[in-house]
C-alpha cells in the first residue's frame, strides 16, 4: 500500500487565496448546498454525478465521435469468445459482424 496521509496532514487554503488561472474548483456538493451558496467560478458536479460525467468527458475527449456501451461481464466473456472463434481483432469488427448476421436472418 502507498503512502497513507490523515485528513489533518492534508494542506489547505481558502478559495480566495488559490491562484485564478489555470485552476477549476470542483464543487461536489449536493444541488441544495450549491444553492446556498458556493465561491465564484466554481464548477458544480455533484458527488453522486462524478464518475459519470468524468467518464463522459474523458471518452468525449478521447475518442470522439464514439459512444459507450455497458455490458454485463458474462456478455463481455462472450464476446470475448465470439472475437477469438472469428479472427476478430476489435469490438467494432466483431459488432459489425454479429450485426451483419443478424440481418441475414431478419432480412
């Protein structure tokens, strides 16, 4: 395990203090506390929204054009088996695949 600080050690500074460029305060305070009041130029994301606007973001800059999928662990091993049997190097190629078969059956 790495190194582990208490709370205490932790240092801090007041919002005012803290240098204006290059800096975004995150707010993740619930939507009442923001409303009672939060500091300038703060930007709200409450904690319950946070992994999935980071997750969003982050896929937004990194790949655009793209989306995401969940899928549950059993389906993933599927596919995973599925990419394997077909030679298949990526998701998309074994997408395209199991689209185009399914097409021939309904079509």
């Amino acid at each position: 395990m790495g190194i582990v600080v208490s709370p205490a050690e932790l240092p801090t500074a007041e919002v005012r203090d803290l240098p204006k460029d290059g800096l975004v305060l995150l707010d993740v305070r619930e939507d009442d506390e923001w409303a009672a009041g939060h500091a300038p130029g703060a930007v709200h994301i409450p904690m319950g929204e946070l992994p999935a606007r980071v997750w969003r973001d982050l896929m937004r800059r990194h790949f655009p054009g793209t989306g995401w999928l969940r899928l549950e662990h059993e389906t993933l091993a599927r596919l995973a088996a599925y990419k394997a049997e077909r030679g298949h190097l990526g998701n998309d190629e074994a997408m395209a695949d199991l689209l185009s078969r399914a097409q021939e059956k309904v079509g």
